[in-house]
C-alpha cells in the first residue's frame, strides 16, 4: 500500500452517511451535519429509505441510488448491519469506509467471529477500512468532520494548520482537538483509528509523511499493534524532517510479571517505548493536556530561524515568575544565559535605574513610568546573538487595557521576527479570547510556567541529532543450552565476548575449597552454587573479603549449615576483584521492540534507586556513550571528588560487544544480568564479577 492510497479517506470527493437519520446526534446524522456546517466541498449523501431529506441534504434510499459512486462511506449501523453495508460498499466500489459500531474483538467469542467475517469481506478486495469501533476522521481544510461526539459539535476549524492527530482513543479526540483549536494549534488532518482492523496508526503516518501540507504529526497512543513498523516510520519522519510527538498512556508498574533479572524488573514496556522515543528523536510528553501545545511549539517554531544553538530570553513582568522559571528551565535543560555585554549597554539606555537588565528580563516595575518599556526593551534583548528563542510572560490575563496593550507589545516584537517566541499566561488561560492575535500569528500560548519550560525544553531536545543506530557483531558465540544458565558458565561467555572476570576456581566440595584458595592466593570471595538462584546474595550465599584459605572454607562450610532451601551444589572461589565504579549491564527482550540494553549504577541497590536508562540492540559506541551520560554513574565514572577517571571506553566496548550478542540472539535470550560490573580506572579496563542469563525453552 502506498501513502496515496489513503486520500480517499482524508480528501474525498464525495462521502456516503448509511444510517444518517432525523435523530441529529447520532453518529451518522452528526457526522453529515458537522460536514455541511463546515462547508464540505464535494457530495454528501446520507442514505436511509425513510427521508427524503436529512438536515437539507437530499437522502437516498440506498447506496445503488447515489448520482456516483462515493469515495468514502461513512457506517453508523449495529455491527451485524455494518457487515451488509461494507459487501454493498465494497460491491458497488466505495474506495474506504468508516466503521462506527462497536461489537468486535473487545466483545468477547462472538464479536471475535464477527471481526473474522468482516476481515473475509474485506480480504482480496480494494476496499479500504477505517475502524470499526472508530469516530472517523477530518480535514479542516476541505471542511470535512466525521467526529460524531460532543466536543464536535463545538469545533469551528477556523485556521486549517499543519498539524496532523492520530489517535487511539475516540473520547479523547474531541477534547484533544476542541482544545487544541481554542489554543491556536490548528489541526490539518486527523483521525481516530478504533480497533485498527485495516488501517492503522503506522499506515495513517506513512501517508502523513508524504502529506506536504503536515508539517508535525501528534499520536495519542494506547498500544502498538505494529511495532516494529512504528519504529520504521519514526525513523521515516526523522529522515524527512517532520517531527512527532507522542502521548503514551500505560506508564505505570500494574501488571509487570515475575522476572529473573534486576534488568527484567526494571525494564517495563514503557522505559524501552521512552527509549524508542529519544533513540528516534521522537518528543514524548508526560500529560496529554501537552500533547497539541507541544506540537503547535514545533510547528510554529520550524518556520523561524533554528533552536538549540543559543538559549532562552525570559521576557516578564513579574519578578516571582522569572525566579520560578529559572528553576524550571534548569530543571528541563533549558540554558538561560546572560546577555551581551552590548545589548546590557542598549537596555540600561532605556530602562529606570531601578529596573536592572539581564535574563531573566523583569521589567514589570517599569510600565507605570513608561508604557511602551515593554516593547523597547524587548525589541532590544531579543537581537543578543545568543538568544535563539524568547518565552514572554504575561502577568495579567488579556481582558483589561493594559494587559492587552502589553501583550499586543510583545506580539508586535515576536510576530515578524525570525526568532522561536511563545507567550505564558500568570492568570487567565490559552483559550480565552484575548489571545486570539497570537493563534493568528502562530505564536503558541503555553499552559503554566512548568509547562512552558518544560515543552521548550522537549522541543530543543528533539532537535538535537540522534546517535548512529549499532551494527551486527561478528565472531559471536552461541548461547548455552539451558533455561537458566549459572554463573559459572555466564562468566565464560562474558570472557568470549572480551570482558574480563576475576580468577576462579571450582569447588565441588566443601574441603576443596582451602586449597584452591591458597592457589589463587590473597584475599578471595566464595559463592555457594545452587540450581535455579539467579541472585546469591539475597540467600546468604556469598561471603566477601576473605583474608586466608581458613577464612574461605569456613564461610563455605557456614552456608551448608545455613542452606534451607536449595541444595548446594559447590562453591566458585575467586579473587577478589580490585576497587571500581560498580555498574550494571543488563539485558531484556523487549515484546515489541526486540532486545534492549540497560545501564545504571550496579550492586544490590540498582531496583532501590532505579537510575538506569536503556536503549535497542545493538548499540553504536555513541549510543553507549549516550546511555552512560543519561545516568548519575556518568558523575561517579568521571572521577568524584578526587577519584580516578574510569575507563569508560571499555566500558563502551562492553556495552557494545553485550548488546550486539543480545541482538544475535534476540529469539532466545530473554534476560541477562551483568551485577556488578567494575570500571578500573583509565586505562586498565572492566571486570564483571556475577553474571546471570535466562533462555526460556520454546513455548516456556
């Protein structure tokens, strides 16, 4: 299928409603009656035998009788009737359908049987399907709206935008959309997907991509059905430079299962869908109230001159607003750096000597003496060479005189200028009237301060490039046999693929454990082996530090007598391992996305502090390098107050080798540990003292 083949859908020429009837709010009758307030510009038909006339359009008694055959059909009938309706669709050539009912898969035996048979309808035809369970789609700029809940009643699409929605969720369309357009983030295109029999989420942004009226396209995402095509398109959108932003929801721990590893219980679907997001330079935001906002941010801001090479002007009128903001945006990573010393020389020319210049620029005790301060001052501030975008912070909303001349002031600046601007309301809110100037000219009115800084700190973000995705290794060894391999011979892989371990020996019995101790000589560490432990230390079986051969066998012979559930096996005797930064590599098989790789700070505490970031198999060095800087263990590996710098390129070279192995093995793998791994100092390389790898046999 290629992108065109979905312009039936979002440009029809003319659209079919079957089940339109005298009731207006029914989905068919709102759906006809949104299209001819808005001024549709084709054919609409509404078809149901017992009308001549539905809401001043002529209605026809069934689809044969149409003047043409439509492009699009929208069903508003019960799922049993929507399966008759789409073979009339189909047989009399209607390019796509809509499919409004509910009754399918999320209906349990029989609406599954009911899907089967509509999926056989469809099957070997070129008939397209929106849907079902579904609330159709619009394009402002032809006046078409299928929208048939409440908050479409409301929408006026004044600005057709170059916004495009794809959402998953039809109750939060309406909101989304009506909000978005009192806000000034005018849509292009949009559309709810449903249960996504035919047409899906990833499909509707392939044909986005290809759009040239779509310049941000904003997803509302339930759940993938097609992840691997997702990412696809994702990289497909970065390629051509049109940015998406996403609003997930399932973010929280409900539902995780057992799992084996630190890294399986910490890598839940919505850590490695984030990871997806920043490898892809995808903008996720956290609230769905954010969602339109951030894409009017980009959207506006792709047509001034680029973000991310300078830092923020904070122009405001309150003094508690610019502390507040200071500390947002050093919280989002947003620089706010001092002005030039020549654009401080123009500002004291102008400004009261009891209003000082910089950035924060407060000039909020000043409009009493002069009312036009607003303006001069930051028509001065925003030429600083390294000012690359300005956030204007009102005090007042725009309803009294003076608020609106002072925003009208600011808008005069930010309006023509080349520079990315944005305005924040301290009282009243994006949608009220006296904003409308700045919907008009493309100026985003963000929610809250926090709001502002944080979305401001998304989108500089997201324009920063991305890491090179990994390549395949070579002379990768294969995964041993078994559903849970021990440490023992986890450390042997670990040394095929170039990491070192610590010396060791293995005891099968407690006596041999004193001379094999006095073999490797120095202080040494014994661990108590058992069928099926992943974590020994949780049990008692480790013991650390142990200064003699005497030392070693007592703490095996301790663990014998300790040992209240699984047997022991024998003990691995090895030296102890020089000091470090102790960090953990791990591995998961992602559901949807394959593999990923997770770093953090390593030993028994990585679940309690959970600073870990994670990213997909195979890494590239940059990529590692990323991971590595996401993390406080960045801080620790840099040498902290007086340590040694670690060696970090081995370190990469780990991280690297790890994840290209997880990647040849992405069928069988599911979990890894590497807890702790040391990071010597420069120079001298990494050690992985423990190690754990979980293969589930087929069907497991």
């Amino acid at each position: 299928m290629t992108a065109s083949r979905l312009d039936p859908l979002f440009r029809p020429s003319s659209i079919a409603f079957i089940g339109a009837s005298e009731r207006p709010n029914t989905p068919a009758s709102r759906g006809l009656r949104n299209c001819l307030r808005l001024g549709f510009k084709g054919g609409l038909y509404p078809i149901n035998p017992k009308y001549p006339e539905l809401f001043g359009a002529r209605c026809y008694p069934l689809l044969a009788d149409l003047p043409g055959v439509p492009d699009l059909a929208m069903i508003a009938l019960n799922a049993e009737a929507t399966l008759e309706a789409v073979a009339a669709c189909r047989d009399a050539g209607v390019k796509v359908v809509v499919a409004c009912s509910a009754g399918w898969e999320e209906q349990g035996p029989e609406g599954e049987a009911r899907a089967s048979r509509l999926r056989d309808l469809l099957a070997g035809s070129s008939l397209r399907l929106l849907g079902p369970n579904c609330l159709g789609a619009g394009n402002p700029a032809i006046g078409m709206s299928l929208g048939y809940n409440s908050s479409f009643e409301s929408m006026a699409h004044r600005r057709p935008g170059r916004i495009a929605l794809v959402t998953q969720s039809g109750a939060m369309m309406g909101g989304l959309i009506l909000n978005a357009e009192d806000a000034g983030a005018d849509l292009g295109l949009y559309a709810h997907v449903g249960n996504a029999m035919d047409i899906g989420m990833e499909e509707i942004v392939e044909h986005l991509l290809a759009d040239p009226a779509i310049d941000v396209i904003a997803l509302m995402i339930e759940g993938l059905h097609q992840p691997r095509r997702f990412l696809e398109v994702a990289r497909a959108a970065r390629a051509c430079g049109k940015p998406i932003v996403a609003f997930k929801a399932g973010a929280s721990e409900l539902g995780r299962q057992a799992v084996m590893s630190h890294t399986g219980a910490l890598a839940g679907s919505d850590e490695v869908f984030s990871a997806v997001c920043r490898e892809q330079g995808i903008l996720r935001v956290a609230e769905s109230e954010d969602l339109m906002p951030a894409a009017a941010l980009l959207t506006s801001w792709k047509s001034r001159a680029p973000v991310g090479d300078g830092g923020l002007l904070v122009f405001t009128l309150s003094g508690g607003a610019a502390s507040i903001l200071a500390d947002e945006c050093q919280g989002s990573g947003v620089p706010i750096p001092p002005l030039a010393p020549g654009t401080m020389a123009r500002l004291e020319a102008i400004l009261p000597s009891y209003v000082k210049g910089g950035n924060p620029l407060d000039v909020g005790g000043g409009v009493f003496s002069d009312p036009e301060l607003p303006r001069t001052s930051l028509a001065v501030a925003i030429e600083d060479e390294g000012i690359d975008s300005v956030l204007w912070v009102g005090v007042g909303a725009p309803r009294d005189e003076r608020s609106k001349l002072m925003l009208g002031q600011a808008l005069d600046v930010l309006g023509p200028h080349r520079k990315a601007g944005a305005v924040v309301p301290v009282s009243g809110y994006p949608q009220e009237a006296g904003f409308e100037r700045a919907r008009e000219l493309g100026i985003p009115v963000l929610r809250s301060l926090r709001a502002a800084a944080t979305l401001i700190g998304q989108v500089r973000a997201a324009r920063r490039p991305v890491v090179a995705p990994g390549i395949p290794g070579e002379s990768l060894p294969d995964l041993p046999p078994g559903s849970l391999v021990d440490e023992v011979r986890s450390k042997a892989l670990l040394v095929r693929l170039g990491i070192a371990v610590p010396a060791s020996r293995v005891a099968t019995r407690v006596e041999d454990v004193l001379p094999l101790a006095r073999e490797l000589g120095g202080p040494v560490v014994v661990k108590g082996l058992a069928e099926g432990v992943a974590h020994k230390s949780e049990l008692g079986l480790v013991a650390l530090a142990l200064a003699t051969p005497e030392a070693a066998q007592q703490a095996a012979i301790d663990m014998v007598r300790r040992s209240a559930g699984p047997s022991i096996r024998g003990f691995l005797v090895e030296s102890m391992a020089p000091r470090g930064v102790e960090v953990v590599l791990g591995i998961k098989r992602d559901a949807d996305f394959g593999p990923v790789l997770m770093f953090g700070l390593g030993g028994v505490s990585v679940e309690l502090f959970r600073d870990v970031a994670f990213g997909l198999c195979p890494l590239s060095p940059e990529g590692a390098r990323r991971l590595v800087g996401l993390t406080k263990a960045s801080t620790l590996l840099a040498g902290f107050r007086g340590q040694p710098e670690a060696d970090v390129d081995a370190l990469v070279a780990a991280m690297v080798r790890l994840s290209q192995f997880a990647a040849r093995h992405a069928d069988r793998l599911a979990e890894m540990d590497v807890n702790p791994l040391i990071v010597l100092p420069k120079g001298q390389g990494v050690m992985a003292l423990d190690a754990v790898i979980a293969c589930p046999e087929p069907g497991a």
